[in-house]
C-alpha cells in the first residue's frame, strides 16, 4: 500500500531531510509541501533556492511541487494526503493551533515539534522503546472529536543519543543519570557557513533543552494508563547540553547508576544484543543494529559514525567503571536523522503498520 504524505514546514532544515528520506520511500509518496506565507506559491526549488542545506542534490521528483501555506490551505492539503509530517518554527501556542487544525481535519500529523510532547494522550515515540505508547492515540481521538485525526510526536533530538543506550539497563534498576550533550548546529536549523558564532568556540547554553533532556525520558519510559500516559518516578536525570562546532550529530557523556550495578560485560551483551519492535517488525527505516557498541577506546566520533545505519542507529563506546556512578559511556546519534526526520519517518512507519494510520 502507498500512503500520500504531506510535509509542513518542508523549506526548513527537518523538512529537507524528510524530502530526502521520503523521495524514493518504499510506503509513502509525498505529494504536497507546506511552509509559510512566505514560500507559499512558489515551486518548491525556488522556495528553497540559497538555503537548500543538505548536502545530497534535491529529489527532481519533488522539486516541481508548489509549496502551500500551512495555515491558509490546510483543508486543501489534509484532503490531498494520508498524514502529515510537521515541523516548523513557531511559538509553541500557534504549532499546538496548526497540528491540532490538521489533526481535527481528519489528517493524522506526526511532529517533530515539543509543543505536545507532554500531554498525556500524545504519544511520544521511540519505535524500539516504547511502541506500545500509541495506544493512548484512541483517548486523544475521543478528546478532539476525531474519527482518524491524532498527533503523534517525537522526542527532543538530545535525549535521543542516550537514552536508547541507557534501555536495556533498565532491568538493573536504573536510578540516576547524569548527560552532558555535545549537540550540533544543525539542531538550531543552522549549518556552520550560517551560525559563525559557532567557529572556533562553544556556547554553553541551548534554550529549554535542559528541561526538556530532564523530563522527556520520564514519558519515553512511563506507562499507558486509562488512555494517557504517566510519567516513570525515576531515574533522576541531570543534564548539561552545550552547543559545539560540529554540522550534524549529537554527542552524550553519560553517567548511570543502578539499583544492583551490571557488570561490564552484560551491559554490551545487553547493546550487541538489543532489539525492538521497529527491527521485530522489520520497517523499512529501522536499522539492523540500533545500538552498536565500539571497543576503540576513541570511538564514537561524530563525523565517522552519526551517519551509521543511514544516520538510524545510535553508537557507543568508552563504556568503564565510575568512581561516583556505577558507570560511564559515551554516545552518539544524528540529530536530524534519528534526532528528528529519520525518528519522525520511522515512527510513521510504526503507526503504519500498527493500523493507526490507515
Ligand atoms: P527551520 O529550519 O527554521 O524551519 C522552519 C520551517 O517552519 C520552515 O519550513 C518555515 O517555512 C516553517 N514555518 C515558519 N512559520 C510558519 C508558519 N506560520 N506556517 C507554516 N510553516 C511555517 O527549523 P527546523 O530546524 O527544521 O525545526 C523545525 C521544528 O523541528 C522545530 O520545532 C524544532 O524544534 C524541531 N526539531 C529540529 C531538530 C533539528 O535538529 N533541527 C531536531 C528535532 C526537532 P518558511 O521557509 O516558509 O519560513
């Protein structure tokens, strides 16, 4: 079955990557684009002429697509499209407005933005994680008077470079963690030539992404219970996330401790190991190995290893004994692949195959 797909917010930086991921994808064909006012009228090559960012040439199949405004054709583009992907630029209050729009014109949207990340019956999905969250989607239909309509969303790109790591050694009793991210410039919509700020330096400050890389998890691992979903008690998490010169990839020091510390050894069999529904159900986006442990002691390094799996997979090394926590790593994953337009496409491909989209 192919599914027409809508991109919103198609000029800007995760919208790109979605029209590169989604151009030649074996389920979903992307038949209308949306933006701003701005863009709206022009082809999409001309809309994006001078700030085209990604460094694969743009899809010809997709380049003679007019680009609409969000806002002003929306019943136009949920008439045209099985579901929506959504990542734009605004302030919280006027994306909650435009998902919810499209969402109550019957059109799934599935976000990239955190204007709903933490509203109990959005589902806020990691595919291998925690897959089983989509069942909330049935509550929010009832809440927003839909017959298919639903917003699913993804997580902060952030949290998505450890917390994967940090899954399977759950069963020891996780109790606290302590991240300190090292997060490209591309998760600010940026490239290096155009954030020269970044050059020679690192700033120590990302607005709302401490408080986000805090709190995330907490859902990713909470529970579905009467239709919403309530956040895990623990662990304790601590963050720390700074912005360094690096175009794409997120980089993670991680601390952890347990309730009984694993030995080292059955943390990486727990990695090598590892899988979860999305490799189970073998989605077209899903990577063979989601987590992929290198004993080099200088591995993981961005530039070598954010784009393992197709940018899909999140790699780890210099696992060791700590003299405060039980342990230490360090872990990688791309921020726009996995981090946003990747996680985005394989969760759609999830709720898919789940039968939530239809
Ligand atoms: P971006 O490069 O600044 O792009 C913003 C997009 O929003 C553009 O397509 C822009 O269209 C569109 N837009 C702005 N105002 C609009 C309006 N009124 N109606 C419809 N569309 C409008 O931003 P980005 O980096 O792609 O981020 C987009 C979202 O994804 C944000 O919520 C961000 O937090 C999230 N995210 C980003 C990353 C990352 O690594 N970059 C990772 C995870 C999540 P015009 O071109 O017409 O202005």
């Amino acid at each position: 079955m192919t599914y027409r797909v809508g991109i919103i917010g198609a000029t800007g930086m995760v919208g790109q990557r979605l029209v590169l991921l989604l151009h030649s994808h074996p389920w979903f064909k992307v038949v209308a684009l949306g933006a701003s006012a701005s863009s709206a009228g022009q082809t999409y090559k001309d809309a994006v002429a001078g700030r085209w960012k990604m460094s694969a040439p743009l899809p010809s199949n997709i380049a003679e697509i007019t680009v609409k405004d969000a806002l002003v054709s929306a019943k136009e583009i949920a008439a045209a499209v099985d579901f929506v992907f959504c990542a734009v630029d605004l302030p919280a209050k006027q994306t909650l407005e435009l998902e919810e729009m499209y969402a109550k014109l019957e059109c799934p949207v599935i976000s990239n933005n955190s204007s709903s990340r933490m509203t109990a019956d959005v589902p806020m999905i990691i595919p291998e994680i925690n897959a089983g969250h989509t069942a909330v989607i049935a509550a929010q239909r009832k809440r927003l008077g839909t017959r298919r309509g639903f917003i699913a969303v993804k997580s902060n790109c952030s949290i998505q470079c450890y917390v994967p790591a940090l899954h399977p050694l759950k069963k020891f009793g996780l109790s606290r963690i302590l991240a300190c991210t090292y997060q490209a410039v591309s998760g600010a919509g940026k490239t290096l030539e155009s954030f020269p700020e970044m050059i020679d330096s690192v700033i120590p400050f990302i607005g709302g992404e401490e408080e986000k890389s805090e709190t995330e998890p907490l859902k990713i691992w909470g529970e579905v219970e009467n239709g919403g979903i309530i956040n895990a008690k623990r662990p304790s998490i601590t963050a720390q996330c700074i912005r360094v010169p690096v175009s794409d990839g997120h980089l993670a020091a991680v601390f952890a401790s347990f309730d009984r510390a694993p030995d080292l050894y059955e943390v990486v069999d727990l990695w090598d190991n590892f899988k979860g529904e999305a490799q189970k159900l073998t989605l077209p986006s899903a990577p063979k190995q989601f987590l992929r442990y290198f004993r080099e002691e200088n591995y993981p390094q961005t530039r070598l290893h954010r784009d393992l799996e197709n940018g899909m997979a999140v790699s780890i090394g210099r696992l060791r004994r700590d003299c405060q926590y039980d342990i230490k790593f360090v872990s990688l994953s791309h921020n726009t692949l996995r981090g946003a337009a990747g996680g985005a496409v394989l969760m759609a491909e999830l709720l898919c195959a789940q039968g939530w989209i239809k």
